[in-house]
C-alpha cells in the first residue's frame, strides 16, 4: 500500500519528463527539431509526411581509417626519432673529427723537431677553421632543434677546441 504513491509520483515525474520533439523543414529544404515550435525560424514551413519519413538507426563497424590513420601516426614517429637519431650519430662524428684534427693540428704547431714558421702558421689555420667549423655544428645543431643534452654531448667531445674570437665566425 505504502509503495503506490511512491509509485504514482515516479510515473508522474517521468510523465512530465518528457519532451515533445516539433519538426519542420527551412525554405532549403534542410530539418529543423525542436522542442519549443516558437524557436522555429521564420521561414520553417511543416514537414510533409514523405519528408517526415522513419528514422532508420543502422549499426555500423567503426570506420578501419582511424586504426590506419593511429598506425600511421605512430609509423611516422618513430620515422622521426630514426632520423633524430641518425642526426645526432652524424653529429657526433663530425663533433669527434673535429676533435681530432684540433689535436692535429695543435701538434703540427707545437711539434718540437718540425717547429718551422710555415708548421706554426699552417697548425694556426687548420685550428682556426676547427673553431669555425665547430660554431657552425653547434649552430646547425641549433637550427635543427636538438635537445640539451645532445648539445651537451657535443660540447664534451669538442670541450678542447676553443670557439672562435667575437666577429670571427
């Protein structure tokens, strides 16, 4: 017994829970729905009953695109990081080649048996192009956005080989 009016309020409620859906079609043509026919816009004339039609709800499979297209982004990626790191491998080479001929070339400038002018001016050049050399990776590696501790590595294999003087570059 006690159940009943709580049973009458409930059906009452969802009663009024519900809405009317009003239809009507726009002068091109297009459906318009609502649930107040005074929001209808001005040219909404009423839908026939060959426009009104049956609404057909047919299931679907998820378009496969979104799988290729989540293959293909994650494909890219690593494309991505192969060739950021092939960069830095390439960087590194250049970063210990350079190394190499600064030492090169300070001992070709110092060397005590071969210590001629030409040997002290031709070790001055070679490591003056080094530093130059050395700037422009350290710009490039700028420009092609690598990471800090990448430039850091760098910058440790080519910590000997002095940037050139202001202007120089």
């Amino acid at each position: 017994m006690r159940l009943l009016p709580l049973f009458l309020i409930v059906l009452l409620l969802a009663a009024t829970g519900q809405a009317e859906v009003y239809r009507c079609r726009d002068a091109r043509g297009n459906p318009v729905f609502t649930d107040d026919p005074a929001k209808f816009p001005g040219d909404c004339r009423e839908a026939t009953a060959a426009e009104q039609g049956n609404l057909t709800v047919v299931p679907m499979e998820p378009p496969a695109a979104g799988e290729e297209k989540a293959r293909q982004i994650i494909e890219d990626r690593a494309a991505r990081r192969q060739r950021q790191q092939q960069q830095f491998s390439d960087w590194r080479e250049r970063a210990n080649q350079l190394a190499d001929d600064y030492r090169a070339a300070l001992r070709q400038r110092y060397h005590p048996t071969r210590r001629t002018q030409a040997n002290i001016s031709e070790g001055l050049k070679k490591m003056d192009l080094v530093s130059r050399q050395k700037a422009a990776l350290l710009e490039e590696m700028d420009r092609k956005g690598a990471s800090s501790e990448q430039r850091q590595a760098i910058e440790t294999i080519l910590q000997d080989v002095p940037l050139p003087a202001q202007g120089e570059s």
